[in-house]
C-alpha cells in the first residue's frame, strides 16, 4: 500500500505529526500499537503549565489539535504565576484522560487524507540513503517517501517495579523491540533514559477532607484562541494537597537498598526537574515535608493521580508509604508506580525540520528525540508532519526562530546542544520571554498559520482583525501626547496612576501604572471600540512597550550578526572561549558566515557571540 507519509506511534506526538501531514492535503497512515491508546496519557492527567502552556498555545495558533482538545475534555483550568508578569504566566489543565482518548480517536479516525492501522512497525525500508516504508509484525509492508517516528518510550522499553522487571513501552502494553534495533543497525546515535510514575489510588479509600482544597479558576481560562471565551464553562473538579512527613521519609530511606534507583537496576538517565519520591529524598534529606497533588484522573473521579510521589520502590514499600501521608491511611493502590528505561535517538542527528541528516525523509519527533512531556511531543509532532508534508509538495521547509516560538527554541536546543538527560521547556531557555508569550502565539504565529493552512479562514481574518485593532491603538498611543492639564491630572488621580509633570506619550503613562479597560477608557473612552481580547493585548504591549523594543532590537542586531562573513580560511582554535567540541566542529565545517556556524549541532548563541566578538576585533586590527 502506497502512502506519502507514515507516522508510527499514536501518542501526542504522532497525533499532531498524522494530523498535520493529511490536512495539508497529503495522504498519510498512522501505525499505532493500539488504537484504544490514541492520544494516551502516559504520566499525569494534565495539559499545560509553565512553559508547556505556551507551547500548547503555539501549536493552537498553527492549527494543532492538543488546545482544543483539552478545552473539551479539561476538568481544572488554571492560570499559574497569574501575579506575575505575562511573560511567565502559565495556562494548566487537569483533563479527563479517558475522555481526552475518545476525543483525540475520534479526530484522527475522522479526518480525511488520514489512515490508521493498529500494527506494530519492525523495521524501515531504506534504500540508497532514503526512506522508502515500513515494515510491521504482521508482514505489511507500507510504502511511502516520508516517515515520522514517535515511539515514546517504547523502544526498548523496560519498566522497573522493585526488583521485578518487565519488557513494556508503558505498562501492559508491548515494546517495541526490533524497531529500535533496527535503528541502532542503521548507524544512529542511540542512547538510554529514564522516567517514571506514580500510583494511582483508588478515590473511595481517599479522605481528601483533611486536604488542602486547589480549585480551578473562575472563570476558567481555555487553552485554545479558537475557544469562545464567553461559552466556556467547563465543570471543574479540585484537586487536592497534601504533605509526606518525617514517617514517610523513613520508609522510603530504609527501603533504599531495595530501589531499582540506587541498587544499579536502573542506567538511564531521570528527568532533573520531575524526580521520583525515593530520588528526591535522597537529594534533599534536610526538608521536613514535601507536596503531594492530588489530583482527578477523570471527571467520574474515581482514582487519584499523586503528583509528586513518581517511583519505582517495590509494591510493599508503595503501599507503606502512600498509606503514611495524612489522608491516605485507607489508602488502596489501583496502578502501581514504575520507572521505565528507554531508547532515545541523539536530536543532534537531526536538522531543524526533524529529519535525520543520516535518511533522507526519515523524521522523528517527540520523547524519543530525549524531550519529556505530552506538549513537547506535540509541537515536535506538528513540525515533523508539517515538514513532511512540505516536502511531497515540494515547498519550503518550516522552520520556526529562536525568537519566534517556544518551539523554536525547544527544536533549536535539540538540534545544535542535543541532550543527556530528559529535556522540558521552560521559560527561562528563551532569550525573548516578552516576546514569546502565551497571550500572543496567535498573533506572532499568524503568517506561518497563513502558510500552512491549517486553521479555518474564519479564524485567520478574526486574528487579523485584531491584529489591525491592536496596531491602531498602538500607533495612537506612540504618536499622541496626553498633556497635564488639571481636568487630567485629577482624572489620573481618581484612576491611582502616576502623576505626569510634562507633556508625555501616551504609551509611557500608560507603561507607568497598573491599567486595565476600566482605567483605559477613562483616561481615553475612544479605546471603549475594542473588544476584550484586543484590550488584554494593548495593556500588555503598550506596559511593556520599551522592553519589548529593545529585545526586538536586539533580535534586529543577532539577525545583522549572522550575517557577518568568516574570513577564508580563519584559524577557529585561535579564538579564546569555544569548546575544544566546538573548535573541531567549526574546523571541520569550515562556515562561511556565522549564519553557517549557526546551523552546525553543538554551536550555542554564546559561542557565536564570542566568534562575533573576535572577527570584529580582528577586522579592527585589534588582535
Ligand atoms: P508516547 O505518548 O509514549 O506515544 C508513543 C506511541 O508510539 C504510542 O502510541 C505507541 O503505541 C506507539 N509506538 C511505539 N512504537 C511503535 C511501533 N513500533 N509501531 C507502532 N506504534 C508504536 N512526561 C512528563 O512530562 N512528566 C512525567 O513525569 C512523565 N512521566 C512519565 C512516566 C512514564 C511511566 C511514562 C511512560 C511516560 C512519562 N512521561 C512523562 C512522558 C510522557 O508520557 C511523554 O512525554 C509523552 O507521552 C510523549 O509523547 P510521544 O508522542 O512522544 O510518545
């Protein structure tokens, strides 16, 4: 059977990655092991949260499907960091993941261009250097010039409860064996990590009366900008908080000795910033307590996920110390904890569209590239199917900026730094937080949705409109002066603003205080024409305004940068600060600009700033 593009795997990646591919038009089979498990939530039931919300919000504003489907099937929406500033802010939702399944299924099921077939793929059909198909168990073998591998962390799958050990990509389902073998055959970069989950108990033997209740907020905020804001009134369930105490410490402590962790069961290496229970105490034997979420895996609320106690340590051992914890004394286990070890292909096999710079048509995305978490999958997973498509139609790649998306830079780490140990997005990896906000992907992310086509034009011209009001009102308030007349300086009173002693723009009254519509429209009622969603952006980009300047003048300058030619022949071991790795690669590449030496794996911004620094200085005469 003949396809232009074949996905393997159903996980967030794969969905976005099958989705994309086929409504551009191109026809594209999805090969999942099991087709129940579409769109399944491997760890926790939630969608979003720091960094993660805005890369929800991007892959939203080009046309993917993980926003909305958390809008559906969301039972908890919060906005985290809400008293920081917007740059920070965080969209979180608790989903009913049997519902979040049936949605995403049915998705994938319905949409045209789009096959499924629930196989097990075991190998690639490679010829001179090119992808030509997949091979499945069962003798299939699908033809096709393009292919995306998300396999998850199924390939080589090994999962560790105590000392029992089972060959598994998630629990009870199959690994994926001769897959990964076959890759490791075709000469890739493989490597080792690890993750893990907590148990889920059983809701009826929980007394969250004795809990901290953590309701969602009213009113919610949706993830998707093609969710009307004033129909959404999702019903939402609280979670719950509460602590491990100094018991609950020594009996994880005195079990050490039987941690698959500790005890060398266990190579892989963990995610930093999501330890399991048993690592954390390790690490951090001097605190008293740690937090325990309690959160609704679905709305029937029928078993809890404990965010916060992921392990590994034998059945016995969980049960003990689940049971330790003030409000879970009752508490029976469904789901025990386990750590899974799995292979992962070096990213810095790939380029910036998710290729492999090894078989030409051959793109992976999603954990198996080292990235952990559902939201770092699924913009992997639409940039692979993106790509892919573009490619058949023989158009220009899409490869999103450091300076443009979240996604940008998660893609760019990947590529050019590569990772050691499970890698999640977080603000502080992006240069330019003002810019990158989750409030604003539509908008910043308008041409390439234009490009790819992937949103409704209804939608489109609705973000353009408000673009257009925004503009409009920005160009009022950076070429308009308000003037200190007393009439004004008592409306400013009556408001709490700033006081304003000479004629100034209007943009920096605004900038000084703490505005919104109400404050606005006082001071100009002509704002009162836009509508809520163009309001919410004018308050941030007019408070934010020099700020956002200067990064964008700096973008202006590293664009400029990289423009700069290397001289012919130019001694890169001479220039004091690179890497020994990085000297070789430049050496080796010989890059003819810093755009060049930009796109090379392992060449960081700060390495080129240095080589910036260096040929100016030279050119001066300076060295
Ligand atoms: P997955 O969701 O794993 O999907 C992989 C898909 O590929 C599956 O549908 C599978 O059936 C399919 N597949 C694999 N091999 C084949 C094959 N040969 N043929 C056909 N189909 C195939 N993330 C966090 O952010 N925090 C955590 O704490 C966390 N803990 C985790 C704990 C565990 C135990 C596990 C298993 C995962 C955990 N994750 C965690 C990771 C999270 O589940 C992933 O980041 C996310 O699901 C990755 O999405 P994906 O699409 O790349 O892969």
């Amino acid at each position: 059977m003949k396809y232009d593009v074949i996905v393997i795997g159903g996980g967030h990646a794969g969905i976005e990655a099958a989705l994309a591919s086929a409504r551009m038009g191109v026809k594209t089979l999805l090969i999942t092991i099991l087709v129940e498990q579409i769109g399944a939530s491997s760890c926790n039931p939630a969608i979003g949260g720091l960094a993660k919300g805005h890369l929800v919000r991007e892959v939203d504003a080009l046309g993917g499907e993980m926003g909305v489907c958390t809008d559906v099937t969301g039972i908890q929406f919060r906005t985290l960091n809400a008293s920081k500033g917007p740059a920070v802010r965080g969209t979180r939702a608790q989903i009913d993941m049997d519902k979040y399944r049936e949605y995403m299924r049915n998705v994938v099921l319905n949409t045209l261009n789009l096959d499924v077939k629930q196989e097990i793929a075991d190998g690639l059909v490679v010829e001179d250097g090119k992808v030509k198909g997949v091979t499945t168990q069962l003798g299939n073998r699908y033809e096709a010039t393009k292919v995306i591998i998300t396999a998850g962390t199924f390939l080589n799958g090994l999962i560790h409860i105590g000392d029992k050990q089972q060959t598994a990509g998630r629990q009870g389902e199959f690994a994926s064996i001769e897959l990964a073998a076959y890759l490791r055959e075709l000469g890739f970069n493989i490597g080792r990590l690890k993750t893990g989950t907590c148990a889920r108990i059983d809701a009826k033997s929980v007394d969250t009366s004795v809990m901290e209740v953590q309701p969602g907020d009213t009113p919610p905020p949706p993830f998707s900008f093609r969710t009307d804001k004033a129909d959404f009134n999702p019903t939402q369930l609280p979670c719950y908080v509460t602590y491990t105490n100094e018991t609950t410490h020594e009996i994880i402590e005195s079990n050490f000795y039987r941690a698959p962790l500790f005890s060398g069961q266990i190579d892989g290496v963990g995610p930093r910033y999501c330890p399991s229970i048993e690592d954390k105490i390790n690490r951090f034997r001097d605190r008293p307590r740690h937090q325990i979420f309690v959160e609704p895996q679905t709305l029937d609320e029928t078993e809890y996920y404990i965010n916060g106690m992921s392990t590994s340590l034998p059945i016995d051992v969980q049960l003990e110390m689940i049971r330790s914890v003030k409000g879970m004394e009752k508490a029976k286990i469904v789901r025990y904890g386990y750590a899974i070890e799995y292979d992962y292909i070096d990213p810095m096999e790939l380029k910036h569209t998710l290729e492999t710079k090894k078989i030409e048509g051959l793109y992976t995305a999603g954990q198996v590239n080292g990235t952990t978490g559902y939201e770092e999958a699924a913009a992997q997973g639409l940039v692979a199917g993106v790509n892919a498509a573009l490619a058949i139609k023989g158009e220009e790649p899409f490869i999103l900026r450091r300076d443009e998306a979240y996604i940008g830079v998660l893609i760019d780490d990947l590529v050019t730094k590569g990772t050691k140990e499970p890698y999640r997005m977080f603000t502080s990896r992006a240069e330019y937080r003002l810019l990158l906000r989750e409030d604003n992907a539509d908008r910043r992310l308008l041409s390439h949705a234009k490009r790819l086509g992937l949103l409704e034009k209804s939608y489109i011209q609705k973000v353009e409109a408000k673009e257009a009001a925004i503009e409009e009102a920005m160009a009022f308030l950076k070429e308009n002066y308000a003037t200190p007349t007393k009439a004004f300086l008592e409306k400013l009173e009556a408001i709490g603003a700033q006081k304003i002693n000479d004629k100034t723009l209007w943009i920096d009254v605004i900038a000084r205080g703490e505005f919104n519509r109400e404050k606005l429209t006082t001071l100009l009622p002509e704002f009162e024409k836009y509508d809520d969603e163009a309001m919410e952006q004018i308050l941030i980009e007019a408070k934010y305004y020099r700020y956002i300047q200067k990064q964008s003048q700096q973008i202006a300058q590293m664009k400029d940068m990289l423009k700069i030619k290397i001289p012919e022949g130019f001694d890169f071991a001479t220039v004091q600060g690179l890497s020994n790795e990085i000297v070789e690669k430049l050496q080796k590449a010989n890059p003819p600009t810093l755009f060049a030496a930009s796109e090379i794996s392992g060449v960081t911004p700060a390495s080129l700033e240095i080589l910036h620094v260096y040929i100016k200085m030279k050119q001066k005469g300076k060295m």
